[in-house]
C-alpha cells in the first residue's frame, strides 16, 4: 500500500489547454485559493510566463501581484513556475541576467518550485538555469523530460538524458512531460523502469494529456510500476486536451488498494464553483476524448491545434488545417525531429504554415526557425535535411542573425537603455523588457 501524491494543473495547463489561459483572472483563482489549500496537493503547477503575458494584455492585471496573493491564499501548499529557462514571456532571446532576475522575483513574490521544459535538452541550459533558481531560493527544481516520438527518442535516449540530469546537484526532481499526449501504456512499460533506473535518488513525476484519450490508462501503468506522483486537473479543467481527472485517477488509486493524498470532498467543492464559473463565463467543460491516430504523425499538442485551426479561419483559410498538419509532419522530419513542445511547436508550426500558404517550401523563413538551425536552441536530435539546411543557412537575414550575435548584457546595462528611472521594480522592469510599455502602462493605470 502507497501514498500517491498529486500536483495540481488546474489554474495552470487546465486554464491553458481548455480556456485558452485567459479563463481565470486573479478573483477567479482567488475565489478558490484557500480551498485549494486544504485538498493536500503536493504542489500545485500555478503560473508560467505565457499566464503573465495573458494577465498584463488581457485582463490589465499585474502577475507578480497574482502570485502573491495567491501564496498568502496558500500558504501550506508550494506553488510552481514554469520556464524554458531561454525566453521570458515573449519568443525573443535574452540574456542570462534576465532569467536570474525573473527567478528572483518569482522566489520574492512567493514561488516555491520551478519546472523547466527545455526542447532540446540542452545540458548546459539546464544546468545553467538550476544553479540561478537554487541560487534564488527555489525549493524544488524540477525537469522535464520532454516525451515525443521519432527514429532518434528511444528509451535509450530518455535513460541517457536522465542520467545526465541527475548529475547536476542542483536538479531536484524529474519528470515525464508528455506534452502532446502520445504516450500509450505500452511504452510507459519499458519506458518508466528506463527512466527510474538512471534517477539518482531523485523524486520522479509523470504529465500527461487526454488528447489522444489514453493519458488515464497510462498513469494507470505507470502507478503499477511504482510513479507516485501524477499531475491531474480539477473538472471542468481537466480531460479534453488538459490533464486527467483528479477524480478518475484517486479511484484508480483506490482500487489499486493505495492511499491518495488528496480531500475528495473538498476538491467536490472546488469542481462545482469552477463548473458554476464555466456556465457563468460560457467556457467549454473538458470532456474525455475518443481516440485520435493523427496525433501520432503531426504530434502538435492539443491546444495548439486549436490555435492553428483559429488563425487559419481569420486568415479566411479554414480549409487548410489538414495541409498544414501534413506539413508539419514533413518540416519536423526536415528539421531533424525537434519535440513538438515550446517554443520549437510554434516555430514548426508556424513553418508549414508559410510553406502551405506561399506554395514553396522554405521560400520564408521566419527567425526562430533561423535560430533553431543556428543551434540557438541546442542541437537537432538528429541531422537536419542538408538541402533545406543549405537553404535556411544561406539566407541574407541568416547571415545577419549570426553577425549579430547576442550579447550578455547586464540588468544595469538593460535599464539605462531603456531608459527607466531608478525607482522601476525589478518586477515592472522584467514586464516592461519582454513588453510594450502601452501593454504595461495600461495594466497598471488599472492595477493601481
């Protein structure tokens, strides 16, 4: 008999994957914090950069003051934040000194862990961005190992990496991220056992979503397998393309004979006021999902496709959802194979599309794509198409980005370019860096 504990997604990837992150503003989460705190999750995933973009243009709230309520709202229960450890809010690149000042700030506003997503798995990103936080006073960092499914990510490759991660000593936990939700119970079989091998002592974690309808049968193996902790979602947030239910998954743990860690009737209490907010609001309930094979070749995470599927209409362009999935499908293998997760989802993405729409590929190139093939964001899992290398290298807009370079400018070096007076805040000046200033004035003409 074990204690299965549970990290929350709710107000994170729930709100992400099935309101498009704009569907819980700081009354909304506030309105269930303190219950929240009585359930017994482990942690709960509570905001990443893209929830502070959305809460400074779409609801002209400031973030960092989100996060502190909120911590004061849960006070038993560490609250998490998410990263690529190479961006902040925005796609652009920054330096290094950005990242150590956001994981300060996260820590100073009441952050307790931090899980980073890394694309490419890059050793020295990672690394890198554990000995800023831990130095910042992250409790629990924790790192994904990002699921996806080519010639090259084998268990092999997972066992490696996983022994790689646990070599830095400031790396607390891992994780299974299965963004795209493509895992199926019969690879968690050689999977897992691959990955708990190499774990060093370290805690390990499994993230799924229902996508593909199968996340509920894989966290049902890997619980036989020994995984302890599950990330699930809080209905109407949960299934469809968000996490599985924390209600399925405590029966299957009752079943099982194992204790769950988590209050059902308290969380019952929860699901009904967010079930009144979605009928309030006209959002959508996350319903299960019937199985879907098409996730398996284009793999782009469920939310994703929605945003395709809602570009492509403004563009008057509806029709060519399914051209662009298939050629997505051909720019990955081209690109040798990148995971379809943040931010190399979107650039592939955004690839194809202009492939489809423009009739040639690769006749435009945007910069991240031009960044990924000038190793920006680690090396390719595998090579990539030497012609379309070729053509993406010898580009005049390549040239220029790699004469560019990218230096590593300081804080100080920052704001005196900016402009800002002394008395700007290390918070308002990290939104005023990956923002407009119009975004950020607005936001806080009304938060103030």
């Amino acid at each position: 008999m074990a204690t299965i504990e549970f990290v929350d997604t709710t107000l994170r990837d729930g709100n992400q994957s099935l309101w498009d992150a704009t569907g819980l503003n700081t009354e909304a989460i506030l309105s269930v914090a303190r219950q929240m705190d009585e359930v017994g999750f482990k942690v709960i995933d509570f905001m990443a950069s893209t929830h502070m973009g959305v809460a400074v243009r779409y609801y002209k709230e400031d973030p960092w003051k989100r996060i502190k309520l909120a911590s004061q709202a849960m006070p038993n229960t560490p609250l998490s934040f998410g990263t690529t450890g190479r961006r902040f809010i925005g796609f652009k690149r920054m330096p290094d000194s950005i990242m150590a000042l956001v994981y300060q700030c996260v820590v100073a506003n009441g952050i307790r862990r931090v899980w980073i997503v890394d694309a490419a798995h890059e050793m020295k990103i990672i690394y890198k961005n554990a000995r800023m936080a831990k130095g910042a006073g992250i409790e629990d960092f924790m790192v994904a190992l990002s699921y996806t499914i080519s010639p090259v990510h084998t268990d092999e490759y997972y066992a490696a990496l996983t022994r790689e991660i646990t070599q830095c000593s400031d790396v607390d936990t891992v994780y299974l991220k299965d963004q795209g939700g493509l895992l199926i119970p019969e690879r968690v079989t050689t999977l897992v056992p691959a990955i708990h091998a190499n774990l060093n002592g370290r805690p390990f974690e499994i993230h799924s979503h229902c996508t593909t309808g199968l996340a509920p049968q894989v966290y049902r193996e890997a619980l036989r397998l020994g995984v302890t902790t599950v990330h699930t979602a809080i209905p109407p947030l949960a299934d469809g393309t968000s996490q599985p239910s924390v209600f399925q998954v405590m029966k299957d743990v009752q079943q099982r004979g194992d204790i769950p860690s988590v209050k059902g009737d308290v969380l019952r209490h929860i699901s009904e006021h967010l079930h009144a907010l979605a009928e309030k609001q006209q959002r959508p309930l996350g319903k299960p999902l019937e199985y879907d094979a098409s996730y398996y070749e284009h793999q782009v995470p469920g939310g994703m496709v929605t945003t395709l599927r809602r570009q492509l209409a403004e563009a008057g362009m509806r029709d060519r959802l399914p051209a662009v999935l298939e050629e997505i499908v051909r720019v990955r293998r081209d690109l040798g194979y990148p995971i379809m997760v943040t931010p190399l989802s979107q650039f592939v993405g955004t690839q194809a599309t202009m492939n489809v729409v423009s009739g040639e590929p690769y006749k435009i190139v945007p910069d991240g794509i031009i960044e990924y093939v000038l190793g920006y964001f680690g090396n390719p899992p595998a090579p990539i198409n030497p012609g379309v290398l070729d053509r993406i290298s010898n580009l005049p807009r390549t040239k220029k980005i790699r004469e560019q370079g990218f230096p590593q400018s300081t804080i100080a070096d920052l704001r005196r370019e900016m402009g800002l007076p002394e008395s700007t805040s290390d918070e308002e000046f990290l939104l005023r860096y990956a923002m407009t200033n119009q975004e950020v004035d607005a936001m806080l003409a009304t938060s103030t």
